[in-house]
C-alpha cells in the first residue's frame, strides 16, 4: 500500500482505529477522520507509537449535518490530488431517539447519509485516482432490516435496533448501487460485516460487556476484512460484493433489491438536497 492514501472515517476507536493501524502499517499514508481533535489527536499517538514511521493525517468532522461532510470533501480535496481507498466506518447506535442539527434521526444521518454524502462527494477524486476503492462498513445486523419508506426517520416509532438495522441494510444498499451506477474496473465499492467487536458502539449501546464478552472478538480482528477489503490484489475489480471473515457472503434478499436500492437513492440525494441548498 506504499504511495496510496486511505481515508478511514471513525479513525479514532474501534474498528476504524485498528483498520487505520493496518493500513499505516501496510505503509499507505492514512487520513483519520475523527469527529473529536483530542480523541483524535490521541489516536494518532497511538498509531504512531505501534507503527514507528506511520504516515497519518488528521482531519477533524463530526459526520452528522449534510453541511459539515460537505465541508469534509472540500477538505480532503483541498489536502490531497488523489484518493486510493475510502473506507466509511464510522457510526452510532442509540437506545433512544436523537435528531442531528439537520432535524434528522442520528442513527439513519451517521449511519447512511453521512457515508451517501461522503462517497459521492469525493468520487471524482478517486475516479481520478482508479484503479481506488470504497469500503463500506455495513453490518450482518442488515439481516434483520428494512427500509421503512413511510417512516425513515423512525418519527412515528422508534426503536434502536430498528433504527440500526435500518441503517447497515442501507449501507448495502447504497453500496449495491453505487457499484451497479460506476463504470466497471475504475473504482470498486464492497461492503462488510467485521464480526461482533467488543467496542463502544457494541458494548456500550447494543449488548451489556458481561452477556457480550463471549461472543465478541477484538478490533484488531474486527479490521480484518476492511483491511482485506482495501488493500488485497485478490479483490482488483470485484464491486457490489458483501464480505464477512474476508468471505465474500449473501447479503439479505432485501440488500440485493434493485428497486429499493434505486428509491433509497432518490429519497438521500433529496434530503441532501433539502438539508445542504434548503431546496
Ligand atoms: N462492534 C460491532 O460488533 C460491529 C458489528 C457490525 C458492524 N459494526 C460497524 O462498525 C463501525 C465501527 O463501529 P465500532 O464498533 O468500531 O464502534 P466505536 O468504537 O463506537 O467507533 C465508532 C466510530 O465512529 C465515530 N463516530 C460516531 N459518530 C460520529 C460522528 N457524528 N461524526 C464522526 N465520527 C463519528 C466515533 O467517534 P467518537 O469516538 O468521537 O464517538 C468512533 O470513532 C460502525 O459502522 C458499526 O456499525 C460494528
């Protein structure tokens, strides 16, 4: 990976941070997307001092408006002439419901909007850096999903893990889609499942650490497969493939729908719309 730059969103904890430390230590220069300096700014020590040498940039964002990911592609693009890998991982779980600046359910905002801005927004920059790569940090939580079309910001009923599983089965989506609407061989879009980690999202939002802990695997292993994802020669021009274990894996009949991809789409670039020109 030596000479490609990677950008990795959520960079400061979890998967992200492990998914960052592969990358540095793969010898590509990474950009660590964090959505606070400090914890950021932590992180990158971190790095710095497992990997001696470790190329790593920061860049500060909170990914929950329209407006400031917008920001975030105008600073990569202001930072940079070229973009190899863009690996979106960041995201939440709440228990209860919260709306972002934008008037928008967090969950569905960082989980899919946030990564819907993201990606389209810097593609001409990894088009023009092809062969480049988008990973997508999804989730098998989409299994257990559905695009509720008359209530996507769960306003009439709320429930977390609905919400969250609305969300990773819209990160499937969006990348089903965004494969089947990108020239073939230029730049591949995938999506993932990294295992049940034992992070904050997880342990402090979905399951309680001690009925987790079993079950949960570290995030070192949890960066696996968008470490695989983003630098293994095997995957050169493989796009619109869901991946668990670094498997390629049957995403949910749902996932594979063109249709709803399609409509979900149409419905994110309006709210985009909406939220960032007040159209
Ligand atoms: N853990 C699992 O078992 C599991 C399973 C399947 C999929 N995933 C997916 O893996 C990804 C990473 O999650 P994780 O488990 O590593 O959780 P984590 O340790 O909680 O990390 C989440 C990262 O996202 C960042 N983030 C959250 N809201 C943000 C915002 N508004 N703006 C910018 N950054 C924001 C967090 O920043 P702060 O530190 O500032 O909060 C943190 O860096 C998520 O997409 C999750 O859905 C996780």
């Amino acid at each position: 990976m030596r000479g490609k730059i990677c950008l990795v969103t959520g960079a400061n904890a979890g998967i992200g941070m492990e998914t960052a430390v592969g990358l540095a230590a793969l010898g590509a220069r990474v950009m660590m997307v964090c959505r606070h300096s400090g914890r950021g700014e932590a992180a990158r020590r971190e790095i710095a001092a497992r990997i001696p040498g470790a190329d790593l940039e920061l860049i500060q964002a909170d990914l929950s408006t329209s407006a400031a990911v917008e920001a975030l592609v105008d600073e990569v693009a202001r930072r940079t002439g070229r973009l190899d890998v863009l690996v979106s991982n960041a995201g939440v779980f709440h228990a209860r419901r919260r709306t972002t600046p934008d008037g928008l359910e967090t969950t569905f905002a960082v989980n899919h909007l946030a990564p819907f801005v993201l990606v389209t927004g810097l593609l001409g920059l990894l088009r023009g850096s092809r062969p480049s790569r988008i990973v997508i940090v999804a989730s098998d939580a989409h299994y257990r999903g559905t695009i509720r079309f008359d209530d996507l910001q769960s306003e009439r009923r709320y429930g977390g893990w609905k919400a969250y599983t609305q969300s990773k089965l819209a990160n499937v989506l969006f990348a089903q889609e965004l494969a089947r609407r990108l020239p073939a061989g230029e730049v591949t879009v995938n999506s993932l499942h990294p295992g049940v980690v034992g992070t904050k999202l997880l342990l402090r939002g979905i399951v309680p650490p001690r009925l987790a802990r079993p079950w949960t695997i570290t995030p070192k292993q949890g960066a696996q497969t968008p470490i695989y994802l983003a630098s293994s020669q095997d995957l050169e021009g493989v796009s619109g493939r869901y991946f668990a274990d670094c498997r390629e894996k049957e995403p949910s009949e749902e996932a594979t729908n063109p249709e709803v991809a399609a409509r979900l789409w149409d419905v994110s670039s309006r709210l985009v719309q909406e939220k960032t020109r007040g159209a």
